[in-house]
C-alpha cells in the first residue's frame, strides 16, 4: 500500500480477506497487508491455501477440484 496511499483509503471500514502465497514472502506481504489495513480501520481476515496450492493461480486453473476452498474464500 505504499505506493498506493489511496486504495489503502478506499478500504478503510470495510472487510477486506487476504489469500496469501504459501511461501515466505507471501505470507510477509499478507503480514503487512493486515497491518496497513487494520491501522487504516478495516476488519481483515487472512485464509490460508490448501496444502498443495502455492497461489490463488493453483486454485483458478482447477476450480472445480477446489470448490470447497472457493466457498471458504467467499463466505
């Protein structure tokens, strides 16, 4: 959000659920994401990925294999 001062705004009092990569630097990244976001007022939440999946692009290349993981990213 440091280089987008604004979108960080646009959040602010809503909810906001991260998704992070299941290496280091995502969950770095997820770590300060949450930070910025609960300073800036938004509730946020963080949902990890199935064993097995790197990134969301695992998941969206095989939705139908991972539709229960797809329900929990959007309850």
């Amino acid at each position: 959000f440091a280089r987008d001062p604004a979108l960080l705004a646009l959040l602010a009092g809503r909810h906001v659920r991260i998704v992070p990569d299941r290496d280091e630097a995502g969950l770095d990244a997820a770590k300060s994401w949450l930070d910025d976001l609960r300073a800036t007022g938004a509730t946020v939440d963080a949902v990890p990925l199935p064993h097995g999946c790197k990134d969301l692009g695992d998941i969206i290349a095989n939705p139908e294999a991972h539709q229960e993981t797809l329900n929990v990213f959007f309850q």
